[in-house]
C-alpha cells in the first residue's frame, strides 16, 4: 500500500450568507397595528384608540409601504377617542343611578 499524499480531496465551497435585511419596510408591521388598534378603538374600547393614533404616527415615521393602513388607522384612532371623550362628558354630565337595578 502506497501512501498516495498528492491525492486532491474534496473540498466544499464556502456558504454564502444573504445578510441583506427583510424586504418589507420597518412600518408596515405598525400600520397593520394602527388599522387593528383603531376598528377596536372605535368598536368596544377607547384606550385602543390612543393607541392606534401612536401607532400610525409611528409608521408614518419609519415609513411604510402600507401608508393606507395608517392614515386610515390615524382616522379610525381620532375617531374612537372623540367617541370616548363624548362618553366620558356624558357620563360626567348625567350619571347613571344604579341603585335602581341593584336594589
């Protein structure tokens, strides 16, 4: 048996690495936010709406390709917390008296 050194073995290439960042925009991700926060904001919960109004300011920063979904996340949240506010001055103005239900 010859020890054969001059045998070429071999030899994987070199991994390449797709280090290029995520094609979608930084914003797109809190536009989506804003348009979900402002239909709940305006629905059933007022904090929500803040909450949208944040969000879609946010994304408008970062800049988004769904510019849509915040402007009409901005809406909905300006929306809900007049919606709010009207609750809240009705409520201060005229409370509700619910000795009557509860005996």
């Amino acid at each position: 048996m010859e020890n054969n050194n001059d045998a070429q073995y071999y030899q994987q290439p070199e991994p390449t690495w797709n280090n290029d960042a995520p094609s979608s925009n930084a914003g797109d991700g809190n536009a989506t936010a804003a348009l979900v926060t402002g239909i709940l904001g305006v629905v059933c919960c007022g904090p929500c709406a803040v909450a949208a109004i944040i969000l879609s300011i946010t994304a408008k920063n970062k800049g988004t390709s769904k510019s849509g979904f915040a402007t009409a996340g901005l809406i909905l949240g300006i929306i809900g917390c007049v919606i709010w506010l009207i609750g809240i001055i009705m409520n201060i103005v005229n409370p509700i008296d619910y000795s009557q239900y509860f005996g």
